[in-house]
C-alpha cells in the first residue's frame, strides 16, 4: 500500500479514508450506505439499503414481522390438515430469523428436535415405522373425515359404506 502524503495508507481504489469516512463522506450519510450496499448484491445488499434510509429500519422489522406471523399462523392452523403446515411455519420462523434472534432460537430449536426425531425414527425397527406410519395415516383420514363433515356436511364414511351395500 502506498501512503500518502498525510501519512495515512492509500487503498487501490483511491485517496485514504479514515474509520469515520467513505471516501470523503462522513459515516451516517445515508447515500453512501446505499452505495455501498448497491454494490453487494442479493438480499442482504437490499436489505442493508433499506435500513439506510429513515425509518426503513423500522419499516422492514414491520414488514419481515407481518409475514412471518401470517405465514406462522396460517401453518399451524394447516398442520392439522394433509398438507404442507409444518413446512410453512418452519418457513415462517426463517422469515422472521432474519430481523429477530428470538426467531433464530426458535429455528434452531425446531431443526434439532426435528434432526433428533429423524434420527431416533431411523434407529427404530420396520414394526415400529410401520405402526407410527399407519397411526399418521389414521390420524389424517380422521382429519379430512372430520374437516369435511363438520364444513360441508358430506359424510365420506357414510358414502363409501353405502358404496359398498354395507349401511
């Protein structure tokens, strides 16, 4: 590195700057902060842009808690269902990991205690995976059974029993 004639090191791309400066702009500026993070690019060179500005950082926590909580809620009132709720609340909760610790633990959380599940289900013998499939099953045709009679009135157990000439 070169230095200069103030004595302070001169990078490759131009004149010397101290902590507290970019390049002749004071550290606070607003624009410089966006320059900087426009030069990095995905999501997290955005993200730093917003928080440059007045309020965005505010303004991004709002938003990043609104969605995450949306998809939090909505994946557990589907988790009872056959269907993908536990995948969007674990989706939801990454989204919030993103601007909350809290939500960060509670990722990390659910990560161990679904890689533990995983790993004590692959020690178990295939009575025991068979019985814990069959169970998951019935719990979810008890699911389906019971959303579609109480919300639409439709007997399916009813209609298959008549089906087959048996009620």
């Amino acid at each position: 590195m070169a230095v200069s004639g103030g004595g302070a090191p001169e990078s490759p791309d131009g004149p010397a700057t101290t902590p507290g400066q970019r390049a002749g702009v004071e550290v606070g500026d607003a624009d410089a902060v966006k320059e900087g993070a426009a030069r990095r690019s995905g999501l997290r060179g955005w993200r730093e842009g917003i928080r440059a500005t007045p309020g965005g950082s505010l303004a991004l926590k709002i938003g990043v808690g609104v969605v995450g909580a949306v998809l939090v809620i909505g994946g557990l009132i589907m988790v009872p269902f056959p269907g993908p709720g536990w995948l969007v609340v674990f989706a939801g909760f990454a989204v919030l990991a993103t601007e909350f610790v809290w939500a960060l633990r509670v990722l990390q959380f659910g990560k161990r205690t679904l890689a533990a599940w995983t790993d004590w289900l692959k020690r178990q013998g295939w009575t025991v995976r068979i019985l814990i499939l069959a169970v998951t099953l019935l719990a979810a045709g008890a699911i389906v059974w019971l959303g579609l009679k109480l919300s639409l009135g439709i007997d399916v157990v009813r209609m298959a029993l008549s089906y087959f000439g048996m009620a």
